[in-house]
C-alpha cells in the first residue's frame, strides 16, 4: 500500500505507486485522504477530477483505491493508532511504500521514521522514496498548479509524466 494525497500523480507519486504495483507478492493498493467539509486538510484546486485521477491509477496498473473519510476524527488519531487500527488491523498492509515527507497523525507526528520503528513490530516492509526532481527542484503539486496557473503547460506536463 502507498499513502498520499495523490492530487497530481507525479512523477514522484508514480515511483511511490510503481513500487507497490511491481510487488507481485501482495496487491497493489493506493490509499488517498478523501477531505470531508470539517477536515482541517482541505482539497486544494484539483489537478485531476476523481473519475480522471481513477483512471490514472488504473491505467498505472493499481488494483485497489481507497479514499479514506477524512474529518476533524480521523486528524485527531495518533499516528501509532493509525498504523495499528487502519493500515495493519484494516488493511492488512504487508509493504508500506511512501516518501521521505509524508505525515500523517494527530499533528503530523507520524512519519516514515515511525513507519520504520512501527515494522518491527507489526511485520511489514518498508520502503521510502526521496523526493524527485525537475529542472533542480522538487517535483510537487503545488509547483505543477503554478505552473498552470502561469501558462507553462509544457512543464506542468512532464512533471506529471505526460
């Protein structure tokens, strides 16, 4: 399973997502926040619609998709209840794949730090992705709305692997 938001599939979410799609062992499973009106994490304007980022993550070969309810209860959950309670006790997860920034828990306070130390205990495999990079920064969300919002489709193009 790979954890994210997943609203532009990048570059760097591809490498997250074709990690868990090559591990033949287990099925591949992207698991995405689905912001409910209360959330504290709010949608930003979209890349994709739901139904275009669907067939992104089938056309990449996922085989499960989950948009996790995400409300003010589910950002008040510790990080360690998280991993026990939805992705070992729910989930089942086996191998864990997320990059090097993801946070997740009441205040952000899980990490892939914690996922590391969170395995030993619950048996799964961990693997961490650095950051990628396009023309010397890192590749975002963020920075792919920019550059839509200024013109530079050709940029905003390639970093999501178009």
């Amino acid at each position: 399973v790979t954890l994210g938001k997943f609203d532009g599939v990048h570059l760097g979410h591809r490498k997250l997502i074709s990690t868990v799609v090559e591990d033949a062992e287990h099925q591949s499973v992207v698991f995405t926040f689905d912001p409910l009106p209360d959330a504290p994490m709010k949608k930003a304007n979209p890349i994709y619609t739901d139904r275009e980022q669907e067939a992104v993550f089938e056309g990449l070969g996922v085989q499960v998709l989950i948009r996790y309810p995400f409300s003010q209860k589910e950002a008040a959950m510790p990080a360690e209840d998280f991993v026990e309670q939805v992705l070992v006790g729910q989930l089942d997860a086996k191998h864990i794949v997320v990059g090097k920034d993801f946070r997740f828990g009441h205040l952000c306070k899980g990490d892939y730090r914690m996922l590391q130390a969170l395995s030993e205990v619950y048996g799964y495999k961990l693997t961490v992705h650095d950051k990628l990079q396009f023309e010397g920064e890192e590749i975002s969300s963020s920075r792919i709305r920019a550059c839509m919002e200024c013109g530079d489709f050709t940029s905003a193009n390639r970093m999501l692997g178009r």
